[in-house]
C-alpha cells in the first residue's frame, strides 16, 4: 500500500515543503491514458474521425470527475450541497464513486453525439473496452490509497490482504482482508479482453457497450458482498448497497438494449 507514491522536494515554495504524488491519483492518471490511446486507435480501426474521439473524452473527463465526486456526496453527506456547495470540486480529498462518473459521462456522450450526428452505438460500442481498461487501473489506485477496502476474513490465507497501519489510509490494519479491489481489477482487466475480441465479432452497433453493462454490473453487485466500508450508502433497510442497486439497474438496462439493438440494428 502507498498512498504517497513520492514526494516532490519544494524547498519552502508556496509555503510547503514537498508536493506529494498520490498513488490513487497516478493510477487514475494512467487508466484515462490508457483508455484515450485505446479510443484512439479503435476510432481509427473504425474509420471514426480521431480528432472528434478525443474531443469527446475530454468532456467525458470533467463529467466522470464531477460525477462521480456528486454520487460521493448524495451517498455520504448530501448537506454539503447547501453547507458547502464547493465541496463538489474538492477532488483533491477523495470521495470518487465510479457509477456517478458513469452516469454522467453516458449523458455528456449522448449529448455530444446527437450534436455532431455522430454514430451514437459505434462509439459507445469502442468505448466500452476502454472504460474497463480505465476502470481497472483505477481500482489499483484504490489498493495503493486502502479505500474501497474488502470485509475481514476468520483467519489468514493466501489471498487475504493485510494492511499496514497508515494515517493516510482508510483500511483497517493488521487483520485479514478480502482484496476486493484486486478482485475488481482482474476482473475488469478480463472484461476489456473480452471485449476487445468481442469487437472485431459483433453482429450489431451497441452489442458491446450492452455487454458491458451486463457483464460489469454482474461482477459489481457480487463484489459488494465482501466490501468492508460502509461509507457507500445501502438501500431498503441495508439489504443492497447503493452500488449493488445500481448494479441491477445497469444489468437491465444493458439487458434490455442488447434485445433491442439485435432486433433492430444487423452488421
């Protein structure tokens, strides 16, 4: 676990010592890297205009942070909308929820689309193995900041994670822990092979983006029975995590556009 990756020398600059480089951050950094350099190459894969791949993701950065620091809030402490309506740009603290940068990156797609007339499930379809890949090195980031953190096991095993103690880190320390953001990651990392493949076989526009949505929300809602924080919301008298309703709606929702678009939509 490293919360602080490394710590940039500033000599008394600006009143501080040192810059410090979070390993959540930098983990976050890459997987927006990787994700545009994938988008990029499918664009052009497709014969898409790259340029107009890339304009779009980047309103898809500011919508995902914005997003996903809102459905922190509303989870959280919803007060701090009217307390301290800046809080929303406080990004720097933490608090980032995936599905909230989800939602709102989907709607800022839809919206810019429509606007250029571009082929709205072509693009959602190469853009789906990317927010995988993005996603997957996001929750490495979680591992080295100790957030997102898995409930305790009885007793030590091989794929338990121990925690050192750490003021920077919201994990308990020096107990067992199921590694779920480890879990998370492999899983997403499988997620965007698979459909990587998948698009080079896909028999209609909007069949990956709905696989996607299907197969992600499957794999979130069972992970969130070994999560340990509690910090994330939960649902009808604590039964669900806000996660794991989400999670049913977007399996719908990705159940539903698969049927539609096959019946609709043949390549």
């Amino acid at each position: 676990m490293y919360p602080v990756l490394f710590k940039i020398p500033l000599f008394g600059l600006f009143g501080h010592d040192y810059f410090p480089v979070y390993g959540y951050g930098v983990m976050v950094a890459l997987g927006f890297l990787f994700g545009t350099w994938f988008v990029q190459r499918e664009a052009k894969r497709e014969g898409e205009n790259p340029a107009q791949a890339l304009d779009l993701i980047f309103y898809i950065l500011i919508a995902a942070i914005l997003g996903s620091r809102v459905l922190f809030i509303l989870t959280t402490d919803p007060s701090l909308f009217w307390k301290s309506p800046l809080a929303i740009f406080k990004i720097w603290e933490g608090g980032l929820v995936f599905y909230g940068g989800f939602i709102a990156s989907v709607l800022v797609s839809l919206w810019y689309l429509r606007r250029h007339r571009l082929p709205m499930w072509k693009f959602f379809d190469f853009f789906a193995p990317a927010i995988a890949l993005g996603h997957a090195l996001g929750r490495e980031g979680c591992f080295l900041a100790g957030c997102c953190y898995g409930r305790p096991l009885l007793f030590d095993t091989w794929y338990a994670v121990i925690f050192p103690a750490n003021p920077a880190s919201l994990a308990p320390s020096g107990i067992p822990l199921y590694p779920t953001q480890l879990l998370e990651s492999g899983g997403e990392f499988l997620i965007f092979l698979g459909l990587w493949w998948g698009l080079r076989h896909k028999k209609f526009d909007g069949q990956i983006f709905a696989l996607y949505m299907m197969i992600y929300g499957l794999l979130r809602f069972l992970l969130e029975f070994l999560r340990g924080d509690t910090d994330r919301g939960f649902v009808f008298n604590s039964w669900l995590s806000t996660s794991q309703f989400i999670a049913m709606i977007l399996f719908a929702l990705g159940l539903g556009l698969y049927l539609y678009r096959r019946s609709h939509d043949r390549i």
